[in-house]
C-alpha cells in the first residue's frame, strides 16, 4: 500500500519539476524575444539618425530604402565640423557646460555637507525646501527669469539676456537642488564616528569635509557631476528663450535654429548634429554607466 | 602627561578668548554651517523663490505691463476656447504618457529580471539609451521618422498596405506622436527604477508565495507590488509633474500644431509669452501648472517623509 503511493507520489514530483523548469525555459525565450522588440524600439531613433548621417542629401530626396545607406559619405561630418558656427555652437556648449558643474559642486557639496552634518536652526526644513525647488520645472519659471533679466538690463545696464553666460546664471536653478540633494544623501550614510574621529583629532569641518567626507563619497560626487553635466548639455528652454545670436547658441538651440531653414530641412546635416550633439551624453553614459544609474535612482531611493 | 598634553590646549583657548568676538563667531558650527549653505539660500531665493512670486505679479498686469488690471487676464483666458483646448490636452498628454511609461517601465523591468545576472547589465544599458540623449536631440531623430513625404515608418508600412498615415498633421495622429516620443524617451526611467525596486524585493518572499502554491500573477499583486508600492508612488508623481511641465518635445516636434491641437501648458505659455511678447498672459498661462504640480509635490514629500521615518 505504502510503495503504491509513494510510486504514484514520485512520478508526478518528477514531472512537475520538469513542467516548471520547462516554464522557466519558455519564460527566459518570451523575456529575450520581448527585451529585443524593446531593444529596437529603443534604439530605432539614434540608429536611423547614424543612418541618415551618412547619406548625401542626393540620396535622401531620391527616397530610396531610408533604412539602408547605398553610397555611405562622411560629407555631412566634414561639413559641420569644418562650420565655424557649428564649431562655435559645440564650444558654447562645452564651456556652459563646465561651469555649470563647477558652480554646482562649488554650492551644493558644502550646503549638502553642512544640512547632512551639522544640524543647526532651520536645517531640516531647508532640506525638505531643496527637494521641493528640485520639483519645480523651469517651464514655470522661464517668463518671469525672462522679464526679470531685462529689468535688470535696464536698471543696471548689464545686458544679460542673448549673452551665453546667461546660462551659467539659469542652469544652477535646475543643478544644484538634485545635485545637493543626492549628496546629502550619500553624506548621511557615512558612519559618524569617522567625523568624530576626525574632529577629536582636530579637524575643523572644512578639513572634515575635504579629507573625509568627499574622498569617502566620491561615488557619489561623481553622480552628481555627471547628472549636472548631462542636464546642462541637455536643457532646451533656457537657451531657446534667453539668447537669440548665432554666436550665442548652445548645441541643442544653434543645431534647430541654425540648420533648420525655413521650410528646408538638411536632413542628412540635422542628423549629424544631432548625433554629434548626443555624443558627449552618450560617451559617458558608455563609460561611467554604474555611476550614471546610481545618480538616476538616488533621488528616490536615497532620503 | 595628561596635564602636559591639555596645558598648550587652554592657553589657545585663553588666546582665543582674547580674539575679537567676530572671529569666535566665526568658529560657531552653526555658523560655519549657516555660510555653507548660503549660497544655495541666496540660489534658491533669488531664482527660485523671487521669480515665482513675481510670475504671480505679473499675471495681474496688462500687456504692456504698465497698469495693474487684477484677474482679467485669467478672466480672458477662461473666455478663450484654445486655453480650454489646452487644458485638456496637458492632462491627456500628461496622464496617458505617464501610465504608459509606468506599465512599459514595469513589464521591461521584469522582463530584464527575469533573464540571468551576467546578460542584464547589457540589455539595461541598450534599453536606457533613450533616457541619456538629450531630448531637444532624439526628437529630431523622431521628427525625421514621422517627416510628412520621407517618413521611414511610412516607408516601412507601405508593405504591409497601411497607408501613409500623417504623424503630425492630423490633430490625432499628432497627439499620438508627441505621446509616443514621451514615452519613449521617459520610459526607461522607470524601467531603471522598478529594476532596482525589484532587486530589493528578497527572493524568500517569493519562495513562500511559490510554497503557497500562488501562481505568476498573485506573485505580482501580492508580493511585488506591495514591496516596490513606495518606488512606484514616487517615481510615478515625480514623472507626472516632468511630463506635465514638458517642453522640448511638443515644441520640436508639433510646435503645438496643427492648429494648436497639441499645445501644452508651457508651449502654449511660451507662443504666447515669448513669441507673442505678451509676458503677462504667458505667466499666467503658465501658473496653471502651480495646483497640479503642488499636490503631485505634497504626496511625494509625505512618502519621502514616511520613509525618513521608517529608516
């Protein structure tokens, strides 16, 4: 009687182990078949721009297969990268860029420090006050920055408005709340007693700060470089709204107003600059990529 | 050797008595704290704070901003059926992108999970490509695709007989497309996210479930979800106020029309503000954002709070 149930038991353990590592198989086919249409939706945009890159604008307006290129040519490269207003446009973008990061660093590492660390009257409610300013998207703020600008071009004689360095005034608004945000958050998380230590030894808390604390959250501090470079390189509004002058445009505004001409659209040349454009992100994003998604989930996960 | 080692300590602080009084000051924590983070103060007034209050100022002024005229610039955008337009549109935009972000995002995330460990970095950093390009960039590259006589998609479904479908001159198809490229280039947001949630979720959680013989789909609802309910909330709202305030894409990629069938607050608010130079209706235009993006705020400080607490 025993053996019969057990004979009966056995077989059918067996083969609901292997029923469910056959689902498992099927579910891992299903996941790759799925992470490849998604894949393609992904990466449909940037391929189609390399694509359109290397054409010549005989081959585009012929309206041959737009998914294959028949004559490859590296016309439209040379042609942006020999353009002084592209070149011009590439160097606004990089120099607004650097600063910005270096202003934001320069504000939010000790304001992060001094909220996370040394808790004085209204520093909670400050910090609470930086995530709340983080939350407020400058499509709100742009009309009133504007007319604020030109008043103070007209009280002061300090034309700001259509001059690059506008932006390095703007684009901290949109930098430094994340940026100290994540930091406090990485500034929380070092164990007191290595401050404690460092004061007992007599550091004064810029010493704690730049001994301890920033060679300690450097992960950290290179998440927030790079959040506060890509956002920089990527604003759109700003630019748009504040300069107008060729000699003034960053990357994203100079490519749309400048290669855009009236009804006729370079495709092949948009194309290259918008590539080229997405480049300094993109290579980044390749190389620091663990830092790039830690800086991404910190502002949710961290606080 | 104790005395030796504190005697040179209280002559300093003898000397130090003898400083003037700024200099001690100087030393206090919280001031030294209160200077760190005045910069960030002075920031978050003056650029933040300042130009809110004054976007308020101005919305009470006529156009050439020389004569206060109270709420008569709301009154007339309440008379204006393209404000109502735009309205509608904001919230459709807003709210369809953003569920469908959030679903994309999520069976993405599972799927990434579900495949082995080693392959996952790599199909993470593909998937998230749409995230890193500037958007102001990747729509030009989608404003090519949908190109009135050049499109590749029409190139493409001209085989399977579907005929030239018009991306972004038909007020549909144009709501579709700005919709489309939102949630492509957002969805991977959470995708990222949700995959992190769902690394936090411990796997005996899961065996119990299997032991209790639940099946893939109560797995979902009664494990995962609950486990990643507060990444969801917060990445939710946080997308919502982005993709409410959005600007680059409908601006690159419909400049609002046709005929003004897609506009959203802030591209509306910049026609108007900006382009139509009459500043005052674009800031009030764009304060209509305020109450959406203010309770979307509220929620996401009271699950961060909850959280603060929790930890």
């Amino acid at each position: 009687m025993t053996t019969v149930t057990v004979d009966k038991a056995a077989p059918t353990r067996k083969v609901k182990y292997g029923s469910m590592s056959r689902d498992r198989a099927w579910a891992l086919r299903w996941s790759y078949f799925f992470l490849v249409i998604f894949a393609i939706f992904s990466l449909t945009p940037p391929i189609y721009m390399l694509i359109t890159s290397l054409k010549s604008s005989a081959e585009i307006s012929a309206a041959t297969n737009p998914w294959w290129v028949f004559h490859p040519t590296l016309e439209n490269y040379v042609g942006l990268l020999t353009s002084n207003q592209f070149l011009r446009f590439f160097w606004n973008s990089a120099i607004v860029s650097i600063f910005v990061v270096t202003i934001t660093m320069l504000i939010s590492v000790p304001a992060a420090f001094a909220l996370a660390r040394m808790r004085f009257w209204g520093s909670a409610t400050l910090a609470t006050g930086v995530f709340l300013t983080y939350l407020i998207p400058e499509t709100l703020l742009f009309i009133p920055l504007f007319k604020m600008f030109a008043v103070i071009g007209d009280w002061t004689g300090i034309q700001l408005i259509n001059r690059w360095y506008v932006l390095l005034i703007l684009y901290p608004t949109l930098t430094v709340p994340f940026c100290t945000w994540i930091m406090i958050g990485y500034f929380a998380s070092i164990p007191k007693e290595l401050d404690e230590a460092a004061v007992i030894d007599g550091a004064s808390w810029l010493q704690t700060l730049t001994r301890i604390f920033i060679p300690v959250a450097f992960p950290g501090i290179i998440a927030a470089t790079i959040f506060a470079f890509t956002v920089s390189w990527a604003q759109f509004l700003y630019p748009l709204v504040f300069t107008t002058s060729t000699d003034q445009l960053v990357m994203p505004v100079g490519i749309i107003t400048s290669l855009i001409k009236g009804d006729v659209f370079n495709w092949g040349q948009i194309m290259t600059g918008a590539l080229l454009g997405a480049a300094p992100p993109l290579i980044i994003y390749a190389f620091l990529m663990d830092y790039y998604i830690a800086g991404l989930t910190a502002g949710a996960t961290k606080g | 050797m104790a005395d030796v080692a504190l005697q040179p300590n209280r002559g300093a602080a003898q000397a130090a008595r003898k400083r003037s009084s700024l200099h001690k000051m100087l030393k206090r924590k919280s001031t030294v704290a209160f200077l760190m983070t005045l910069p960030l103060i002075l920031l978050i007034a003056t650029l933040v704070i300042y130009p809110a209050f004054y976007a308020l100022h101005l919305a009470t002024l006529n156009k050439s901003m020389q004569r206060f005229v109270g709420l008569s610039n709301f009154e007339f955008l309440f008379r204006r059926e393209t404000f109502w337009l735009v309205v509608k549109q904001s919230c459709i935009f807003a709210i369809t992108a953003v569920v469908f972000k959030a679903l994309l995002g999520f069976i993405i995330a599972h799927f990434v999970h579900n495949i082995p460990a080693k392959g996952q970095r790599k199909w993470r950093g593909m998937l998230l490509v749409p995230w890193v390009i500037p958007p102001a960039m990747s729509t030009l590259a989608w404003l090519w695709l949908f190109d009135p006589s050049y499109s590749a998609f029409n190139y493409t479904l001209s085989f399977f007989g579907i005929g030239p479908i018009p991306w972004t001159g038909d007020a549909m198809w144009a709501r579709f497309s700005v919709i489309l490229v939102n949630i492509w280039v957002g969805a991977p947001f959470f995708m990222i996210m949700y995959l992190a949630a769902l690394k936090s979720v411990p796997e005996q959680l899961y065996e119990a479930a299997a032991i209790d013989g639940a099946n893939w789909w109560q797995r979902i609802w009664y494990v995962t979800l609950p486990m990643m309910r507060n990444i969801i909330a917060i990445t939710t709202l946080f997308s919502l106020i982005v993709t409410f305030a959005n600007f680059d894409i409908v601006r690159i990629l419909t400049a609002g029309g046709p005929l003004d069938h897609t506009h959203i607050f802030a591209t509306w608010a910049f026609r108007i503000g900006i382009e139509g130079s009459d500043i005052p209706l674009g800031a009030s235009v764009s304060l209509f954002m305020v109450p959406i993006l203010a309770i979307a705020a509220i929620f996401i400080l009271r699950d961060i709070n909850k959280r603060g607490n929790e930890a």
